[in-house]
C-alpha cells in the first residue's frame, strides 16, 4: 500500500521539477550568452582602441601611409604587379608619407601652442572629433511705414528650415557635411549657406539666405492682406565678427566648437563689426501697395559687447553673450512702379548678435544646444522702418579619440 501510495506523489514531483529544471538550464544558458556577448564586445572595443594607439603611433614616427605597402605587397605576390611597378609605387608612397608627416607636424605645432592661460582653457589630448548635429533655422521681416497718410504694418515669416550634419575636426582643423530632407524630398525651395570659424582670440559668422517662402500678413490701415508663399524673395547676407580682448582666459570655441576646453568660468568684452546686406523683392498683382516692390538695404556697423562662459561642476559649461553694433554707413532705397526712392536714416539703427550655449561633457563624450540669433532694425517708421532676424538652433553630440 505503500508503494502504491507514493507513485502518484512521485509523478507529480517530477511533473513539477523537469520543467523547473528546463527553464533553470535555459536561463543558465541565456546567462552565458549575455556574459559572452559582453566579452565579444569588449575584445572588439580592446581591438579597436589598440588599432588606433597603432595608427597613432605610426602617425607619430611618419608611417601614417605603412598599411598601402602592405596592399602592395600582396598584389606583388599575386603577379598582378611586377618587381619594378613594386618598388616605382613604394617610392611614391614613401614620399607621400613624408609629406603628410610633415604636414601633420605643422598642424600639431599649431595645436598645441599655448598662447592661453592653461588655469582657465586647454586643449583635448586627442587628435579627431567627431560630431552629429541637427539644425533648426527660421527668419522674420517686420516692415512698418506711411502711404499717403495712412500707416500700414506687415509681419512676414519664411519656412523652419531642419537640417542634419556630421563634421569631422583633426587637430582643430574641421570639414562637414549636411543634408536637408524636406530639400531632397522637393518640399522646400529655401537655400541656407552657414560658414563660421571661431577662436579664443578673433571669429566669424557668415549667413547666407536665400528664400521664397515668406509669407503672412499686411495691414494697410483699412484692410488686412494675405501674402502667400512665391510672392516675396529676399536674398541675405550676414556677417559678424569679433574680438575677444580677454581670449587667453575666455574661450568661444570651447562652447561652439568643442576644439578647446573651458575649465574655469570667465567672461571678456568684445569688439565687433557687423554687415547686413538684403534684397527683398514683393510683387502681389491683388494690392497696389505691395505690387512691383523692392528694397535693396547695404548697412556697416561697429561695436562692443560682452561674452560670458561659465563653468559648472566638472561637466557643464553655459555661455551667453551679446553684440550689438551700431550702423556707420547705410545704403538703402526702395523701387516701385520704375520709381527709386532713398529710405531715411534715424539713430539708432542697429544690427545685433547673440549667442547662447549649453554643453555637458562626460569622459570623452559631449553633447548640447547651441543658439545664435541675428537683430537688425534700420530706416524710420515716418517712411519706412525694417526689421528683421534671423536664428539658428543647432543640437550636437560628439566624441572624441
């Protein structure tokens, strides 16, 4: 009776303990697969990091080229190149090494020569950056005026214009490409040219604006208009540069460029000259106000601002700074219907530039926002008064070794 007792007993604890033992067995097994992937990966980081020293090493000792006579070699060994072809080759790429040596001698000469105080501002110990970023743009006219006694005020806002980027710097010396995808995709007519350089000492904007978008609208005192996208087209040209008098402490590409490193807070005062050249051309059959018009606008100015980066903890660095300039030449006249009239000048009339920037920085990580902003106004409200900016968002991140 016993044993006939316990053969159910016995059938249930095995119906209970083979499948605790499977899924046991399967965790075990997905356990060590985890543990091998981990590994696998880390051999493959440990590598590549071992390439790079070698690359870095060779660079150093001028054999940056060593691995094209390796590729050489293994054509000689297949005959697809003789003895004489061989050595001919080798010859060239000696050559070539040598001059990239030296090149890259010029360039590391220049990286590393101190002209900054070391307490406040350093340089990366790597030699390349790598960094992904998007872009998000937009711009605005403001126009106000008197026609025949009665006051009209237009606001006129172009298409956001998104963009995507990667950029490549070695040795603080940087190339980058970007692409639109609501231009590849025929969706936007818009054309934006960005070039900036920026260094402790001295820097440059450069904005170019070509756009077909603006629209928004016109209240002409007795009736409010529509401007619909085709019927305005500016082409813009802004340029701003400065000079930063305390550049051995404070550093501007530390927070837009990432080819230096702030490592205390400090701010400078800040001279710069700005240019702000504009042709604006509206043509909307349905109103005689805004039928065959064009501005064209030339304005020169000179001033000081200030400039600020401050650093918190051993990650983040915050930078705000401010430009403005006041116009010292200014060549503007508005055409319509064949007719050319001058616009009038009244003080003041200013074009300025802000700039704004957040960066976190981990190991040899980093990643942030950076913002620049573009303000002119000029002419006079009795005739004709502009306004008009133009921004740039840009969210980054990038690495460097």
């Amino acid at each position: 009776m016993d044993e006939a007792a316990t053969t159910p007993m016995q059938k249930t604890f095995l119906i209970v303990l083979v499948p605790l033992l499977f899924l046991g067995s399967v965790a075990a097994d997905g356990q060590q697969r985890n543990e091998h992937r981990k590994l696998s990966l880390q051999r493959r980081l440990q590598v590549a990091d071992s390439l790079r020293q070698q690359l870095r090493k060779a660079a150093d000792e001028g054999r940056m080229l060593q691995w094209g006579d390796s590729l050489l070699r293994d054509r000689l060994s297949k005959n697809i190149i003789d003895s004489v072809k061989y050595m001919r080759l080798r010859r060239r790429l000696v050559r070539a090494d040598k001059h990239l040596h030296r090149g890259d001698s010029l360039l590391q000469h220049n990286y590393n020569k101190l002209s900054y105080d070391t307490l406040y501002i350093g340089r990366p110990d790597t030699r390349w950056t790598v960094k992904l970023r998007g872009n998000l743009s937009g711009a605005k006219i403001e126009a106000t005026g008197y026609r025949e006694q009665t006051r009209y005020h237009s606001t006129l806002r172009a298409d956001y214009r998104g963009t995507m980027s990667i950029a490549v710097a070695y040795r603080g010396i940087a190339a980058g490409i970007a692409i639109n995808p609501a231009k590849l995709a025929g969706k936007s007519k818009d054309n934006e040219f960005n070039l900036n350089s920026y260094s402790n000492r001295y820097g440059f904007d450069v904005v170019y604006l070509s756009s077909t978008t603006y629209h928004g609208q016109v209240d002409d005192g007795d009736d409010k208009l529509t401007l619909s996208k085709g019927k305005v087209r500016q082409k813009a040209l802004n340029l701003n540069l400065y000079y930063a008098f305390n550049g051995r402490r404070f550093s501007f590409p530390a927070a837009f460029s990432q080819s230096y490193i702030q490592k205390r807070s400090a701010g400078s005062l800040m001279a710069g000259l700005s240019l702000d050249a504009q042709t604006t051309e509206v043509n909307d059959e349905s109103s005689a106000l805004l039928k065959n018009s064009r501005l064209r606008l030339v304005e020169l100015g000179v001033g000081v601002g200030y400039g600020y980066n401050l650093v918190v903890g051993r990650h983040w660095l915050f930078h705000l700074s401010t430009l403005p300039t006041f116009d010292v030449f200014i060549k503007s006249h508005i055409s319509k219907d064949g007719l050319r009239m001058n616009m009038d000048y009244k003080f003041p009339s200013v074009i300025i530039t802000g700039r704004g920037a957040a960066v976190y920085s981990w190991k040899n990580k980093f990643t942030g926002l950076t913002m620049v902003l573009n303000f002119s106004a000029v002419g006079d409200e009795q005739q004709l008064q502009v306004k008009r900016d133009k921004w740039r968002l840009r969210l980054f991140y990038g690495f460097r070794f």
